[in-house]
C-alpha cells in the first residue's frame, strides 16, 4: 500500500487511482479493524466455538475456520449470501470498505459509470476517417487471449494454480483497460481483483516503457518514417449515429457486452449530440471524479495481506507485463500486414496504440514517430487504433462472459 501510495504521489503513476488504491489497502490493513472484512469475515475473525459451529453445520464442515473457508469457496453464491446474512442476524457488521466494494463492485455499477465518463471524452472522429485501423485494435486484443492461454499454461504445469475464469480476468489486463479489467474480474475472480486492478492501472503507467522498446525492435527505421495522408472531415451526423448503430450491432451480436459498450456509447452519445452539454459534462468531471475515489477505496479493500501476498499475485504481475507486450506487438504486425495489401501506407507505430490506455498509448506512439521525423505527427492517426482498442477490450470482455460463466 505505502509503494502505491508513493508510485501515485513521487512517480505519478496513475495517481488518480493508485492514491485511492493504496490508502484503501492501508486501511484494510490496520490490525482489528476490519474495515474491509464483510459480517461472515469478522465472525471468523472472532473464533466464537459457538457460531463457528453454527456455521459448519449449514455448511456440513469441520467447525474449524480452515474448513468453514474452503466450504465457502466452493459454495454458490446464494450460499455464501445465505452465511452472510446469517453473521449480520449474529451481531457482526461489515466494514465501511467492504460496503464500498459491495455497492461499487460488487454489483458492477461503479466501471459501468466510469466507461460512461470516458465515452463523454471519447472522440471517434479518428477512426471514423480512417476505419481500417479498427483492425489496428482489433488485434492489439490478441494480447488478451494470448494471455489466458499463458495463465492456464502455468496452471497445467502445476507452477501456479488459476482456474478458467480466474485466467480469464487475467487475461483481460492485456486490454490495458482498468475499468473493464475491475468490471470482468469482479465477475469472474472477485478474489484477483486486487492484484489485477493494481496490475493494470501500473502497466498502464508504464506504456512508455514497456511499449517503445517492442515497437522498435518490430520496425524499421524507414518504417517509422512513414507519413500517412491526412485524415477527412468526419461530420456530426457520422458522430452521433456511430455509437447508436455500434451498441445495436455489438448487442444483438453479443449481449454480454452490452452493459459495458452501451455505458460508453451513451457517454459519447451525449457528447456528440450537443443538446445536453450540462450531462456531458458532469459525466466527463464531477461524476466520473466521485466514482473513481469510491472505486479506488473498494480495489483497496482487496488489498488484506493474507489475500494478497499470495503466488498467485506474482504470476498475475508476470503475465500483466506479457499480455501488455503481446498486445502491441500484435498491433504493430497488423499494420505490417496490412502495408503488404494496401496502396495507402500505414505506419506501423500506431499499430501499438490499439491497446486501449487512451490517449498514453497513442501519445507514445506520435513520441517514437518523432524521434524518427521530427515533422511526423501520429498522434490524430494512432487515436484512431486507440479507441477502437477500448471497443475491442469491451466485447472481449463480454466474450468472456458469455463463454466462460457458461461452463
């Protein structure tokens, strides 16, 4: 939490969540008391014989903390709410943090209003004028998908244990999204999220890090010289159908990305139709501003030592940085590929923004291209790949959700 706190304050590394993020797990932390403990939590936390046994017996396990744990783990849901309820009918409350992760995360409202605010900031004109680099993004979630293989993969070789829906919220750090990654983990592996939250948002920090040096090694130097026609005016009709028919064609296609995408295409939608400007602009700042200080606090609460200092947590970090690196070097090979069939040239640099950590991503991408032509601007172009990136992260969240919670 203290290396959060300082990363946020000293390095500014994402300071907007990992300062709410740190503290939270500071708080979490302080010794007995509990703020991040949930009613069932703070009774096993007691040892009371009595209610332990209680307990068990609902469970059919040991009277023993060890067994009620395990039991509850491979319990549904309505079981584990059951023993809930059953702790706070005992006298035990839960912490003001755990009621924050209940409220914000637990039933997803809190990544859905954020998603919303960055649709508010969101501007497709880019990828409207240039839509061949929707592919740009589209490829950059191969990162994703590489990623959950990897997870499973160290499960498989017993280095690591993950199950398919844990590798599955992994996997999504490779979007470099944070929202998506908190809304999919909190879904599929509550007990990831976290370790994956905090993975995210600090590789995200580290875009002009880790991306540059992949980006080079895929290029060459004439490569990265190479300067892209201007892009066309995009009028305000295009900009206000685009989110409409985008949430209609995604939804009927795929349902499960329909919260995530339709929370963003609303946000973009109220700012591009122009009439309600007041709504826009609450969601773009004071909204999005209050909801990522109570989002931050409940990732915090994720943040107990006994959870978190773990192998998985370890394994979460190293796939992270992989999932990142495959992602923009899937990009910049899209693009490669691309030039080979196409009389107008790509630059392959903006291939790596089809990540979606908007607009760091793309900003690297203008900064490499500067370093190789002083007078080569990339960065309108890469927003292009860029946002198509946070599309793309969305409905490979919700194909996450459709095939794995089916199985």
């Amino acid at each position: 939490s203290l290396l959060l706190l300082w990363l946020a304050i000293a390095k500014k590394f994402e300071p907007l969540l990992l300062l709410p993020i740190g503290f939270g797990g500071l708080l979490s932390n302080i010794p007995e008391a509990g703020m991040a403990l949930t009613a069932l939590e703070s009774l096993l936390a007691h040892h009371d014989a009595g209610q332990l046994a209680v307990i068990a017996a609902k469970l059919n396990c040991a009277p023993d903390v060890h067994a009620i744990k395990e039991a509850l783990a491979l319990a549904l849901p309505s079981v584990q709410s059951q023993m809930e309820n059953l702790a706070v009918d005992m006298g035990y409350t839960p912490g003001v943090l755990a009621l924050f992760y209940k409220v914000a995360i637990g039933s997803g409202v809190a990544p859905l209003v954020i998603f919303m605010g960055v649709g508010a900031m969101t501007d497709f004109g880019p990828l409207l004028a240039n839509p061949r680099t929707l592919l740009l993004g589209a490829a950059a979630q191969f990162g994703i998908f590489a990623t959950v293989l990897g997870a499973l993969t160290l499960n498989y070789f017993g280095l690591i244990s993950f199950t398919l829906p844990q590798a599955a919220a992994i996997g999504i750090i490779g979007g470099a999204d944070g929202p998506t990654a908190i809304y999919l983990s909190g879904k599929l592996a509550p007990e990831l999220l976290g370790a994956i939250a905090v993975a995210a948002y600090s590789y995200m920090a580290l875009v002009p890090l880790i991306q540059p040096p992949i980006m080079k090694a895929l290029t060459t130097e004439t490569e990265r010289k190479i300067r892209m026609v201007q892009l066309r005016t995009v009028s305000k009709r295009e900009k206000i159908l685009f989110p409409v028919v985008l949430l209609l064609l995604v939804a009927l296609l795929l349902p499960d990305a329909a919260p995530l995408l339709g929370m963003f295409c609303f946000g973009n939608l109220m700012r591009e139709s122009g009439v309600v400007e007041r709504l826009s602009d609450t969601v773009q700042n004071g909204l999005i501003n209050i909801v990522t200080i109570f989002l931050g606090l409940s990732v915090g609460a994720k943040l107990v030592a006994d959870k978190f200092l773990q192998p998985q947590t370890l394994g979460i970090l190293l796939l992270g940085v992989i999932a990142f690196g495959i992602g923009t070097a899937a990009g910049v090979l899209m693009a490669k590929l691309m030039n080979l069939c196409s009389k107008n040239k790509i630059n392959p640099l903006i291939g790596s923004a089809g990540v979606s950590a908007v607009p760091m991503a793309a900003r690297v991408s203008n900064k490499v291209g500067l370093e190789s032509d002083p007078q080569n601007f990339l960065l309108m172009h890469a927003m292009g790949p860029n946002v198509a990136g946070v599309i793309g992260s969305a409905i490979a969240a919700g194909v996450m959700l459709k095939y794995v919670l089916a199985m």
